[in-house]
C-alpha cells in the first residue's frame, strides 16, 4: 500500500528541529551553514553538510539525526492488489514474495537504535503491509529496539478486521492511514467511495468524524481507536497521483518546478535491501536501478544518508525544470510556494552550500 499526498494534510514533526533556531530562521531563513526552507505549514531546516559527501561515522550520525524525520522499510513485497494507477500494475507483485532478511532488519534496527531514532518509521512501500503476519513480530522488534519511534503504516484495508487491529496496536503501531480503493481497474466514483468508507467503518466498529469531503477529490475519516492516529480515505488518483517515476500516466500530469526535500528528510529502504532516494522509485523496475543509492548488504545507512544522496540534494533545492525521473513528479509540489523570496532563498542556498554554486 503506497503512500501518497496524504503527507500534505498530516503534521510530520518537525521536533528534531530546534524550535528557537526555527523561530529566528523564520524571521531571516538564511545563515552561514545552515537555512529555514518553508515547507507547507512549517521549515524544513537544510544545512552546508547536507551537500558536502561526509566520511566520519559520528558527524554522518549527527546529520542523520539532525535530518531524518521518516524511514520507509519494505519488510516484504507482496500487495494483493493492482491499482490502476501504480507500477504494481506493470510490475508485479502478486507472484514470488521477496522477504527482506530478518539480518537486514536486525542491521537497520541496530543502526538506528545508535542514535536512538525518534523519528516515524514506516511499513508501506509497493506492498500491502498487512498481507502477511509478520508484520507483527517486525513491529514488536522495533518498538523493542527504538523505544522512542514512532511506527506508522499506509495499508490497503483488505485484511484489517476488528481483532487484527487489536494485535497491531498491541504489536507498536500508533499511526494507520487506510487508502481505500473501489477495484484495480475502477476510477473514482464520490459516491461509491463515500459509501466504501461508510461500510469500512462499520465493519470495523469505529466512531469518528469526516475531516474532509472533496467532490471529485478526496474523502478523510478521522477514526477514535485509542491513542492511534487512525485515518480512513479515498482519493481519485486522477487529481492527486504521482507519475512515480515515470512509470504511472495520470490526467493530473505537469511539470515540476518547485525543490524537493524528500532526500534531506526521509530514507527508503525496499525487501531486497536497495536504498531509493525517495518512494517512487523502486529497485525492481529496471529504469529505475540507475537512481539506486545504496544497497543494505553493503553499506551502512548513515553513509548512504550522508554520502550517495548529496547529488540529488543539490538537484532538487532549486526551482525550475527537473531531470528524470523527477522532471514530471507533482509530490509536495504546492508545499513550497514560488514566492520571490523562496526562490531567492533557494538560489542563495545552492550558491553558498553546494559544490555547484
Ligand atoms: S494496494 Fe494498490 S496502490 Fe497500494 S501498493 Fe498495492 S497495488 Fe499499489
Ligand atoms: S521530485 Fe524526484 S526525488 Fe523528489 S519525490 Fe519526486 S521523484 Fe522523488
């Protein structure tokens, strides 16, 4: 179960980040190392090391820790669906099951547990999570190795019911997105969607509140499940989809202008152990394995956080036309607004912070 623009109505913490930095940097954005970039409702801060290759293990933990605020782990690949609008159509996910290594997980808990992540770390990437119950025991082992994560998922809804949602809360889980869809092939029907949620909701016996119904958009039901940030939704892909990475043709389709700041705030890991700079990229498309920057067997994921990602860093900061696989991508496109002072912040800050300027 993928994830999707939900990010853009869903607070991401922005605690790793020093509120009384955040607070002058929003009065001027710019300093000699470092600088307040707006990002939706809040600053993503962006530092002279984010573009600078880093060898010492300690300062590439600092600067992990700093950073990363999200961290996507595939501990398999199956989904059970094939949406029509995600690779999984093209690329399959039904047949053989790739499970990540339970000493590749061990690894990247290990790793992470070394500077006490406090970050979200998430289940979903092309594959539906909670198809197999597993799940439960990776869940377990991190709430047990990184005390202070939070641990979230996207899931396709298929296999919740009232009783394995008990188990997930009690495995560690605290944040739930339901993406729910009316078939692989069916386009969005505001009706038919609202109602699928309705039944949904039902079926699972919860209470709760619409946060927003958008005809033709998008539908969000907030859910009251214990201390969970539980949301139920539909969105019509045509609207709000993403290209990912050139594999999927939506009728939303336009060019990208504004800077990412998924490779400064996020890391992607797949099944099979590859690090991807950002979620739309996946190592079992063949045009995507040249934007691999890392593999988990090999190396570690301080240094590929604090080495193989600064070419994209100093890609994306700036505004203006993108090369594949980004030149088409619309994800949090609108969360940095092309202001006059954004864009001069950002010319300032590929100038002064990157290689390049
Ligand atoms: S549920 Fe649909 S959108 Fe999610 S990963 Fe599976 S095929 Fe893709
Ligand atoms: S712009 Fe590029 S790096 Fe950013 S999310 Fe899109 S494809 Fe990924």
């Amino acid at each position: 179960m993928l994830m999707g623009r939900i990010f853009n109505v869903v607070k991401v913490s922005a605690s790793l980040v020093s509120a009384r930095w955040l607070s002058s940097a929003a009065r001027r954005r710019l300093f000699s190392d470092r600088a307040a970039m707006p990002f939706g409702n809040r600053y993503v801060e962006i530092r002279k090391q984010h573009f600078v290759e880093i060898a010492d293990r300690n300062a590439q933990k600092r600067l992990f820790a700093l950073s990363v605020e999200m961290v996507e782990i595939e501990v398999f690949s199956y989904c059970n669906r094939k949406c029509w609008f995600c690779p999984n159509v093209d690329y399959d996910r039904r047949g053989a099951n790739v499970i990540m290594e339970s000493s590749l997980y061990d690894k990247v808990l290990k790793e992470l547990s070394e500077i006490d992540y406090k970050g979200k770390i998430f289940y979903s990437r092309y594959n539906e999570p909670f198809a197999d119950r597993m799940i439960l025991d990776r869940l377990r082992q991190a709430r047990t190795t990184l005390p202070k994560a939070r641990l979230c998922t996207f899931t396709n809804g298929d296999y919740l019911t009232p009783e394995f949602l008990g188990e997930i809360y009690d495995a560690g889980l605290r944040e739930m997105y339901v993406s729910l869809y009316l078939g692989n092939k069916v386009r969005f029907d505001d009706d038919r969607m609202e109602a699928r949620i309705e039944r949904f909701v039902e079926k699972m016996g919860l209470s709760g509140s619409w946060k927003i119904r958008t005809r033709g958009v998008e539908y969000h039901f907030k859910a009251d499940y214990r201390d969970m940030e539980l949301v139920v939704f539909g969105r019509n892909f045509n609207e709000i989809g993403y290209d990912r990475g050139g594999t999927v043709q939506l009728a939303n389709a336009c060019t990208r202008r504004s800077p990412c700041l998924i490779p400064f705030t996020a890391m992607y890991i797949d099944a099979n152990g590859s690090v991807v700079p950002c979620c739309n990229i996946r190592s079992d498309i063949p045009d995507h394995r040249g934007y691999l920057v890392g593999d988990l067997h090999n190396d570690s994921i301080y240094d590929i956080y604090a080495k193989r990602l600064v070419g994209w860093r100093a890609e994306l900061i700036r505004f203006g036309g993108k090369k594949t696989p980004c030149d088409m991508c619309l994800m949090h496109e609108t969360k940095i607004p092309a202001t006059q002072a954004i864009v001069t912040l950002s010319e300032e800050i590929y100038e002064k912070f990157t290689q390049r300027g």
